[in-house]
C-alpha cells in the first residue's frame, strides 16, 4: 500500500499544471496559434513516465529540474518539427533558460511575502498549487495574472496584448488574484 501511494506521489501526472503553465510562458502569445502546450506537456510527461527509472533524485527541487529539461526538450523538438526549414539553434539553447527563468519567475511570484525560510523550502508544492490554481481561473483573467505575475509585463503591454483597455486588465489582475488566494486557501484549509 505504501509503494502505491509512493509510485502516485512520484507521478509526473502530479506536475501536469505546472508543466502547463511553464509551457504557455515559453511559447507566448505569438507561439500558442502554432502550437498547443497541453500537446506539449502531454509529450514531456509520456517521455518523463517512459524515462521515470532513469530519475536519479530525491528530492522535488531536483524531480522539478528534471521535469522543465523535458519538457525544455520536448518544446525544442516541437520547435524543431514546426519551423524545420528555418531553424534557429540560438532558441533551441535558450530553450532550457528560459524555462528555469520562467520558473524563478514563478517562484518569486509565490515567496514575495514569504516571511520564514521554512516557506521558502516548499516552493515546488507552492508552484504546482499556483499552477493548478491559475488553471482554475477564467481564460482573460489567467492571462492577465500570468503575463503581469509570472512574465512582469507592464500593465500596458499586458493592456496591448490581450486588446483591452488598462482599466479593463486592471480589473481581471484583481479579480484574478482574488480568485486565486480563495482558492489557494481553500487548498491549505482542506
């Protein structure tokens, strides 16, 4: 009984929303008509469950690290297949980068109140929670929360890209973020 919980805390399964949203970061607004992160992710995680004996950590830091390589893999293979015929291998290496920028990123977002370093230890539980959490938001407020949290968009950039008006951005971040303590401490409460 206990190998079994084990084997299900050790999914990848259990990283699917935060695979996701480092996708979505990685691929921006330009990429995302030419290619679906949920493909994406789904990739990374059936090459991280075929490859799951090779994982060699312990800990989740480590178990995450692993993770954003494949799915760093998995993108520049995407890449690769879509843009075959004009290949760029500056955004193939900076693939890897990138995603660990994207996820210190995140991990600002989550430990900028964060008082204690015991808090700060947690951060990889914390990101997933977010990244489930941001799933469960309406699709403008996502991305609003997401390009000014995770990306740092001004709220003007945020403003041009989503085609709406400052006020309007300000309003979804707000109730974005509202939404999202309610349901992050809904999460700690249960």
């Amino acid at each position: 009984m206990a190998d079994a919980a084990r084997a299900a805390d050790d999914s990848p399964e259990r990283w699917r929303a935060y695979l996701l949203l480092l996708a979505r970061l990685q691929l921006g607004t330009e990429l995302r008509g030419k290619l679906d992160a949920s493909d994406v992710v789904q990739e990374a995680l059936l090459h991280a469950h075929r490859q799951r004996d090779r994982f060699r950590g312990t800990t989740e830091a480590e178990r995450a690290a692993w993770l954003r390589r494949i799915l760093a893999g998995t993108l520049a293979d995407a890449l690769r297949r879509r843009y075959a015929d004009k290949r760029d291998a500056g955004r193939e290496q900076s693939l890897q980068a990138a995603l660990d920028q994207s996820s210190r990123r995140l991990e600002a977002f989550l430990t900028a109140d964060v008082p204690s370093p015991s808090e700060h230890a947690q951060h990889n539980e914390r990101a997933m929670r977010l990244a489930a959490a941001l799933a469960q938001l309406l699709d403008a407020q996502r991305e609003a929360v997401e390009l000014r949290h995770c990306q740092g968009w001004a709220i003007d950039a945020v403003s041009r890209q989503m085609e709406r008006t400052p006020a309007a951005v300000a309003g979804l971040l707000k109730r974005g973020l509202k939404q999202l303590r309610e349901i992050l401490q809904g999460d700690s409460q249960s």
